[in-house]
C-alpha cells in the first residue's frame, strides 16, 4: 500500500464522532482553497472548495471553514465513518491560477469503531 | 468512464535506466499535469499541459520531461533515473477547477 500517511500528523476519532481537520495556508494572496481526500492506495479525491470571498461553505456531512486573517482552512467531517479514514490534503492556488496548486503535506484521519 | 488512466502501476529501475510513465484521460478536459508524492509531503507539481501542444514546467521538473500527445494522452519521461526519483506519481486532468487523478504510479529507483 501506500506509505505517504506514514509520517503525516494523525487525527484518531470514534465512530460517529465529529471531526476537524486543519491547515495553514502560506500565500495571503491565494483566493480558492480545496480539500482532498486520499484513500489507500488511490489517487487524491476533490471533497469541496471555497473563495476567498466566503468564509464558510458546507457539503454533504462536510463544512470547509476559511479564515483569512490567520491564513487557516479547516474541514470539518460530521457524524464520522469508517469510508471517511484517508489522508486529507488542502490546497491553494498560490499563484492566482488552477494551474499551479499548493498542496499541503496532509492529515491522516483514523477512525476507530 | 475510466476517467484517469497510469500506466504501469508499479516500476523498478535501475539508477540510469530510462522509462516512460503514460497517462490517458477520457474526459476531455484541456488541462493535464503530472505530480509527485513523497512521504510526509503534499504533492507537487513537475509538469502540466495547459491544452494540447502546450507544456510548461512546475515546482519540480528537473530531471523529467513530458509530452501531450495528443487531448487524451500526457506522458512523463525519465530519461536518466536516479535514486531521488523513488516516489509515486500521479497524473490529473483538470475540469474547471476540480482536478481528477489518476490511481498513481509507484516508482523506485535503485
């Protein structure tokens, strides 16, 4: 499998639990943040996004919150579940375009039954 | 749909040997990149391909090179591998702004 969540930082959460994931973000300029998921062995999923014109946006089971002033994103994941164990990455577009992501280097969310 | 297709999966090489990592998409999106991954860190970026006929480098090209084939097809090069090469390497196309990857491909260069 593979060994990229192996030195990541690691959230453990209980099953049903809420769970907040969180990054720092480097360019005060970047204006579109997206989050990530990436499962063993998979490539990165897209989960949500937001603009540097919200603070908040909320899917399905999932609210990004942005918080400009201290250059912080946050995922939150409601009501946690086995599916959701996976590495989740933030990114910005540092240079103002989609084509050159910033990535963080991830959090590796474990949740236990 | 497969979406993003790498080829192969799994490689090992040889310091100095060659080879040549494809990637097809059948989505037709324009925007095609190549990216890599390596413990402890977030992807990045070596090459990306704006539209077909176009290619332009990222954070980390040296030592890669690419070509658009065509809409479909992005290829990444390694002409002469060396042992800093080992990583896993995905391919993504790009829908507006929500990329799409591919399952990775996992390289390591002895």
């Amino acid at each position: 499998g593979e060994s990229v969540g192996l030195h990541l930082p690691t959230l453990s959460v209980q099953e049903g639990d809420n769970s907040i994931i969180n990054c720092a973000y480097s360019n005060s300029a970047s204006d579109y943040f997206i989050w990530y998921k990436q499962e063993s062995g998979k490539g990165p999923q897209f989960i949500i996004d937001i603009r540097s014109n919200m603070d908040k946006r909320q899917g399905q089971r999932v609210t990004v919150l942005l918080n400009k002033t201290v250059k912080h994103l946050s995922l939150q994941i409601a009501a946690t579940q086995p599916g959701d164990s996976a590495v989740y990455f933030c990114a910005e577009n540092s240079s103002g375009g989609y084509n050159k992501l910033i990535f963080g280097a991830g959090t590796r969310l474990a949740v236990h039954p | 749909n497969a979406g993003v297709t790498q080829t192969p999966k799994f490689q090992v090489l040889k310091t100095g040997q060659s080879m040549t990592l494809q990637c097809a998409q059948d989505m037709n999106h324009n925007s095609m990149y190549w990216y890599r991954q390596d413990p402890g860190m977030g992807l990045r970026l070596i090459y990306y391909s704006a539209s077909e006929g176009t290619t332009d480098k990222g954070e980390v090209p040296n030592g890669y090179n690419v070509s658009r084939l065509n809409k479909r097809e992005f290829s990444l090069r390694l002409e002469s591998a060396a042992p800093s090469q080992t990583s896993v390497y995905f391919c993504a196309s790009r829908s507006l702004a929500e990329l799409f990857f591919g399952e990775g491909s996992r390289l390591t260069v002895l």
